[in-house]
C-alpha cells in the first residue's frame, strides 16, 4: 500500500488514520500504513484502536475477576 492519508489522529501511544475499505468496514493504520484493527463502523474502529495502541505499550491487564488461567491453541488435537 503506498497510499497517504490526509488526516492522522495523534494519541498519546500513537498517530494513527481510519478509512472505510472497498468492503464497507472501517480499518485503521499507523504512520508506516501497517493494519491496525479493522471494525464494522467509525466509532467501533476509532475505540478499538485507542485501546490496541495502549494495550500494545502497557500491555493488557485483565479487569478485576475476569483473569483467566485458559491457554488458547489453533490446534485441534490432530497430528499432521
């Protein structure tokens, strides 16, 4: 992509733009026009990057009670 965009949002983790794609959903890019998060309209888009670009600094930290122990895999138990 080599495209430009002529409004970036600068927020204190990161500048970052929002355009609606040819599929009708929203996506986010950084500075370098690396994909961020891509969501189904403005304001769900605008959110998810805010928190993707904190989380990315600070690292996730799970809410109260909602910790989990669970270790996730692609796997499904089938050996190629």
């Amino acid at each position: 992509m080599t495209e430009h965009f002529d409004k970036y949002y600068a927020y204190e983790f990161g500048d970052f733009a929002i355009r609606k794609t040819r599929f009708g959903v929203f996506t986010s890019y950084d500075r370098e026009l690396v994909d961020l998060v891509t969501a189904g309209t403005y304001e769900a888009c605008m959110q998810a990057t805010l928190s993707h670009l904190r989380w990315k600094r600070e690292g996730y930290v799970a809410p109260e009670g909602k910790e989990s122990e669970a270790s996730y895999s692609a796997s499904v138990g089938v050996d190629l």
